[in-house]
C-alpha cells in the first residue's frame, strides 16, 4: 500500500512491488502446513484410540494437520465405540473440557498434565505424568509400527475422507499383524519340539 494515500501500489502486469515469491496452492484443499519447533509439515494428523492391554488400533480420526488435539479428542474417543474405565492421552490433549467429557461419559482421565507459562506443574501433576507415561508407551509402539512397516509417514490420497480410509485400512493391517504374532507366541507350531526345562 502506498504509506501517503492508501492506496495498493500494482504495476501494469497487476504484480505488487517487493514481492517476488508466488505461493502455489495444493492440489489437496483439506491439507494445512503447521510447524512443529524448526520443521513445517503439510498435511494431516491422525488420531488412533489404541487398547492399552493389547495395542490393537480401536478407531481413527483424522483432520487438518494445524488442528489443535483438543478439539479433536471427543471426536476421536465417540468414533471408537469403546467401552473403557480410564483413557491415557499425552499433553496436546490436555484441557478442562476434555476431562469434563470423560467424567461424563463415567471415565476416568489420564490425560498428562501441561505446564502453562507461569505455571509449572506441581510435584503431584509431575509424578502422574510419569505414571501415565509408563502405560501410554504401548500406544507409542503403535505409531512406530504404522509408520515403518506400513509407510504411514505419507497420505497416498488428497481429502480427508480418503486419508482416513487409508489410516483406517493400515490399522486393520497392523491389527491383524498383531493378532497374527500374538497366535504364534502364544501357541507353537504343531510338530516342534519344546525344550524340557528341569
């Protein structure tokens, strides 16, 4: 803008002066950049409602990757269909709201606490973290295994409806890898020989 008149300053080919870069739109219009520290991503984020017993992937839900976590958890746990007495979640999760929605639906939080700007978190809130970070390792196993053996590191698809249908089908696949693993350890193979142990 012309700093004396107001006016936009454009020259005859309709280009303004001192912008030389021409951001490209993607071909997908659900996608959205966010940045996490010093790295831009762009995309999408998925959340999995994963057993903590077992680790078997229980729902999906999927939305724009600069998309707060807290707006999406009561989405996330109402698609899962589950029927729980505690529901462990990291920080991005943490709100009052949330935790006034599992108290709702008569389940226990275990939500980690967050430590706000001049706000630290109490000796209490510091010990919970810990306990609930000992449990929610099993749902970490869970996206480490989806996204290297099932390269969900990529949506393959543009849309929201898609990529959840693709987050959907893998978790069927790791699913039934888990339950495949669990049936060999647990029952041997017919014909080998255990080990006598005296």
């Amino acid at each position: 803008m012309d700093a004396e008149e107001g006016k936009i300053v454009q020259f005859e080919d309709g280009s303004q002066p001192g912008i030389n870069c021409i951001e490209e739109q993607s071909a997908d219009p659900d996608a959205t950049w966010l940045k996490k520290g010093k790295k831009s991503q762009f995309g999408y984020r998925s959340y999995l409602v994963v057993d903590a017993q077992d680790g078997y992937v229980r729902g999906v839900h999927t939305a724009p990757a600069n998309q707060s976590e807290m707006m999406h958890f009561e989405a996330a746990i109402d698609g899962a269909h589950i029927e729980a007495n505690r529901v462990y979640a990291d920080k991005g999760s943490a709100s009052n709201a949330n935790r006034q929605f599992l108290r709702k639906q008569k389940i226990k939080s275990a939500i980690m606490h967050r430590a706000y700007k001049n706000k630290p978190l109490s000796s209490r809130q510091k010990l919970a973290n810990q306990l609930i970070s000992k449990k929610r390792y099993i749902v970490e196993q869970c996206f480490g295994t989806i996204k290297r053996l099932f390269r969900m590191g990529r949506a393959s698809y543009f849309g929201t409806t898609k990529v959840n249908a693709q987050v959907i089908l893998k978790s069927i696949c790791m699913n039934l890898k888990k339950a495949a693993n669990k049936i060999f350890v647990d029952q041997p193979l017919r014909g080998a020989i255990r080990p006598n142990i005296t």
